[in-house]
C-alpha cells in the first residue's frame, strides 16, 4: 500500500446518496463496504465526516437563526452522521471509535490526539466528528487540522467528481480534468477544492491532497494502493 495512514474527508451530502436530505442507508453501507477493504489491508484509516446532509451553519443564519448558534447545529449534525458511519463499520466488523470536537461524553469520546493515534496504531478506524468545535470553520478545516494532528501521509476527499477540473464537469462538457496540480497552480488557476483556510492549512504543511470519486467501487483502495486516479495536490 502506498500509504500508512490516511484522513478520509466525506462530506454530508456524500451520505445523501439519490435522497435530498439525510442519510440513504445504502450509500453508508456501501462506504463502510470500501473503507473495509482498505482496512484489511492494514491502512491507518481516520475520517472526517461532514454535516450538509442535515444542517449547514451558512444557510440557517440565512433564515435567520444566529450564525454561531447555527453553526454548533451544524457540528451536531456531523455528529449524527459520525454515529451512522460507526454503526455501519461495526455491522460489516470493523472496529471504529467515534470522537467529538464537543463533549458529548454519552455518546462519543472526547477528541484526544493522543487516543486517536493509539486507536489507529491498535487498528482503530477513527471518525472524528463536530469539526473542529469552532463555529466559522468547515469540516474540510477539520479534516486538514486532524490530518496534520495525527501526522497523516495524505487527504483523501471523496466526491461525486472524479477529480479537478478546470471548470465544472457537472455543467461544463468541455471541461478538462488535472491529473496532479501543486498547490502554487491551484492558487493561480483560481481552483476549488476546499475552502481556503483548509486549503492553506493544508499547503503550509506540506500535506498532500487527493480528490477522487469516492461513488465508483474499489476507487478508494486505488487510491491508496498509489493508482493514479482522482487529482493529486502536491508541492
Ligand atoms: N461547522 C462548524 N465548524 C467546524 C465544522 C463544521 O461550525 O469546524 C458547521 C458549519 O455550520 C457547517 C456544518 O457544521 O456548515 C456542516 O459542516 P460542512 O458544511 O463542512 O459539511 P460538508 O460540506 O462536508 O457536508
């Protein structure tokens, strides 16, 4: 396998599968199927795990509710979809622990750095939920944040795409995919991938990025085992 130990990003709306709010459980099944692959392999697997599915902070101080307040819904709601993941890794027999960024202590774990590692050196899939337990950030920050915490070889985004393109391959036919940009031609080209925070978290660090669809069966094992699929962003 090319990589020891990787961050997994899933965003919500990933969870969505053909459904347009909350979580399709065929599509969670399925993922717990893929992650299992490369579990078996012996990959150090942590995830992040996003909430758009349910609960976007943005759109529900756009209906009004107070913007911090609407974020902390939104860090719950990955929450929601951190214990589904868990519950459909451990039916397919892949022993997971749950972390928050909030104290939730009945439910999951705290977030401890330290136990994250010893979870994964112990072959632990380790989901980290809540985000970073900061309102105005995203989950994409989360998963670059944890991702450097835990000294992860590289960030596996899972889309709906098959990578960067230089415009929108869901409206664009002509557009053209990268197979591997740096991060300068990212910046330059005025691409998309992450917020930009997460971006730079992720560029400052010298952490490598791969954005790849995560929708194709066996793509995520791939991926891992170093298949140029997907778009990698590198130095
Ligand atoms: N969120 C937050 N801080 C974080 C991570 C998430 O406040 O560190 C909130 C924010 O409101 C966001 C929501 O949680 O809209 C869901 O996360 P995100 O939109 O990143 O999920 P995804 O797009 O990956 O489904």
């Amino acid at each position: 396998m090319n990589f020891k130990r990787i961050l997994l990003k899933l965003s919500g709306e990933a969870l969505m599968g053909e459904r347009s709010y909350g979580i399709d459980p065929e599509r969670i099944n399925e993922y717990a199927e893929e992650i299992k692959q490369i579990y078996n392999q012996k990959t150090e697997i942590a995830i992040v795990i996003g909430g758009g599915n349910i609960f976007r902070g943005v759109s529900g101080s756009s209906q009004g509710i107070d913007r911090v307040q609407a974020d902390y819904m939104g860090m719950l709601a990955t929450v929601i979809n951190g214990l589904a993941l868990q519950s459909a890794l451990e039916n397919v027999g892949v022993p997971t622990r749950l972390q928050t960024a909030l104290k939730i202590e009945a439910v999951a774990e705290p977030y401890i750095k330290r136990k994250a590692v010893r979870h994964l050196e112990k072959n632990r899939v380790v989901i980290f939920s809540a985000g970073t337990g900061n309102p105005f950030f995203t989950t994409d920050s989360a998963a670059v944040l944890r991702a450097v915490e835990i000294n992860a070889d590289v960030i596996l985004k899972g889309t709906r795409v098959d990578g960067i393109y230089n415009d929108d391959p869901e409206k664009n036919k002509e557009a053209v995919k990268f197979d591997s940009l740096s991060f300068e031609d990212v910046l330059k080209k005025g691409l998309k991938i992450m917020d930009t925070t997460a971006f730079t978290l992720s560029q400052e660090n010298k952490l490598p990025i791969i954005v790849f669809d995560m929708n194709t069966k066996g793509n995520l094992t791939r991926v891992v085992r170093g298949e140029n699929i997907g778009t990698k962003v590198d130095l």
